[in-house]
C-alpha cells in the first residue's frame, strides 16, 4: 500500500489547563513535584478549587503527551492519523478542532461517545519543572476499536505513547498498534512517556515493546529507571537488545542517539527554561519529522534538541504555528 501518512500515532487526548504555582502550593496541596500523577475528578476539582487565585493566568491546550508529538510533526509538515477518544462535550468539540488545525486526520467516530473528555492540570513550578495531574475520563477507555489497520498500513511510523501502559484496554491498543504496524512493514517508535509510568508500570511498558522497536524515545531518569541501571552507559548498554535506535534526552546537556551502530552525543544551545512541560514531546515531533524527510539520526537528533530548546523557552507545551517554519528555515534553510 501507498505510504498516505507519516505517522500513526495513538495516546491519551487531554484537555490541558496550564498554571504556575510554587513548591509551597505543591506541597500544601498534598502534589508530587516532576512527575505525572493519575487522580480521579473529585480531586483534580479539589485541586482546581485550591488553585482558584491563580487560574486567572490559566491557559487551554489540547494536550496528551502523543498528542503533543503529533501535532508537532504535523505542523513542521508531515501528514498525521492519531487514535483517542474524546467524550461529546465541550472539551471534545474544542480538542478535535484543535488537532485539525494541524491537519491530524482521526477515525471518524471520535468525539461521538457520551461522557468526560480527559484533563490535565499542569502546573509549572519557577525552576521550569513540570507537575501534572491527570483525569482521563473517557481518555481511559482508549482501546482497539479506535484502531485503523488501513491508515496503519498507510503509514512510515507508528508511534506509541508510554502512558497508555496505565490503562488496561489503551496498553492492549498500543500492544496491537505495534503487532498491526510490524506485520505491515510501518516502523515503530515508542516513548516512555514519564519516570512515574516506568517505576510503576515496567512490566506493562515491556509488554508494549515485546521482542523490540524500532526507535525507542526517553529521558535520562525514564533510561536508568526501566533498565534498573546506577549509571547512562549501563542503561545504554541494556537498551540495546530492546530498539534498534534510541534517543536518550539530557536537559540541558542535548541528547544521546543511538543510530543502531554509532552513539552520538548531541549537544543543545543554552536557553533559559521557564516551563518544561511538553520538551520531550517536542523532541519526539521534531525527530520524526526529520526521519520522514529522509535525514539522518544525528541530524535528527540535533532538529529535535533545537525544537526542544525553543519551547521550554515559552508556557505550554506547544509552539505556534508560524514558529514551526522558522525553525525549519534556520536548520534545513528552506
């Protein structure tokens, strides 16, 4: 079949409300600093309440980590299909308008389902670090009938985000997305998504990547958490026999990429980091986006490390439009 999509992509769909806040309220509201954190709709709304002073600086996004990389890659210019699920309700309406502005096709049920769209509650603390609160509401119900095996098989890269593994039916999804995609010669690429998903779910995480991947995307804490490892070069050395490449991201120090024969150390311009959330997501669009033209790993990973810097240069997770061309104009010169 002929090659319709870039990337296939499948995750949580969230309604993102992005806040800054202090170490103080993380800690007054009861909230682990860095990580993300599943919570139930009584208690993101008790957050909420707690918050209520400082939503007036609040901000709206269609997020989700898959979502993030996909609409990422879809405006630097490939041609995307991403699987979710949204409920019938304003959150819905407002995410499913808002990943077609980057030209994401989706199945055509979407959005048709009685119930809660997704939410997430980021909060940015004034170190840049990241904290996220997570309802999925309908988002957890993700499953295989959101599968399209033909846009599938229509597609150079499957990609499958890490935080589905904490739902039963999104990890049996993503577990059929990389059979589906590897009987039909598409590539895979997964990412860890985030240290809470690999220390708690490792087991379910291994399931993803069964006998291996393709392109394996993670940070340096998710690297050393899933291969229980003290130190880079022994996480290096146990991420071998499970992806054929990988790239390891660093802060502040780049990236580490591995083209499945030479490691790469990769570094990134300094930039002052005001909200990290959504950088390896960013990391992750703007890598695929460079493969599907065709570039190399080490090119790749130094478009991506460019990418990455820019948005934790500015709030939420995303970039504008228009920044998307500037940066492929200053890297690619086109």
């Amino acid at each position: 079949m002929a090659q319709q999509y870039d990337i296939y992509g499948i995750g949580a769909a969230l309604v993102d409300t992005e806040i800054t806040v202090t170490d103080e309220d993380l800690t007054a509201m009861g909230v682990d600093k860095g990580v993300m954190t599943l919570v139930d709709e009584e208690r993101q709304h008790q957050l909420i309440d707690y918050l209520k002073d400082h939503l007036v600086a609040s901000q709206r996004a269609s997020g989700g980590s898959g979502a993030n990389t996909i609409i990422a890659a879809g405006y630097f210019g490939c041609h995307n299909f991403y699987s979710c699920k949204v409920a019938n309700d304003d959150n819905g309406e407002f995410y499913l308008n808002d990943i077609e502005d980057a030209k994401v096709c989706y199945p055509k049920h979407v959005g048709s389902d009685e119930g809660i769209t997704g939410k997430c509650l980021v909060m940015i603390t004034p170190d840049a670090e990241r904290t996220m609160n997570t309802y999925l509401g309908i988002s957890a119900t993700v499953s295989t009938a959101e599968l399209d095996e033909s846009a599938i098989a229509a597609s150079k890269w499957a990609y499958i985000e890490g935080y589905l593994v904490s739902s039963d039916t999104g990890r049996a999804a993503a577990i059929k997305l990389r059979e589906l995609a590897q009987s039909r010669d598409t590539k895979v690429a997964l990412s860890l998504s985030d240290p809470a998903m690999v220390q708690f779910f490792k087991d379910g995480l291994a399931e993803m990547l069964g006998d291996g991947v393709d392109l394996l995307f993670c940070n340096r804490d998710e690297a050393l958490g899933f291969t229980q490892t003290e130190n880079i070069e022994a996480a290096i050395a146990a991420l071998k026999p499970i992806a054929k490449t990988f790239a390891i991201t660093m802060g502040a120090a780049g990236s580490l990429v591995f083209d499945g024969e030479n490691l790469m150390e990769i570094p990134t311009a300094k930039a002052t980091a005001i909200d990290t959330n959504g950088a390896g997501d960013m990391y992750a669009g703007a890598f695929l986006y460079a493969l599907s033209q065709g570039e190399t790993m080490e090119r790749a990973g130094r478009f991506a490390n460019l990418a990455a810097t820019k948005v934790v240069t500015q709030y939420g997770p995303r970039l504008k439009a228009a920044q998307h061309d500037e940066l492929k104009t200053s890297f690619f010169g086109q």
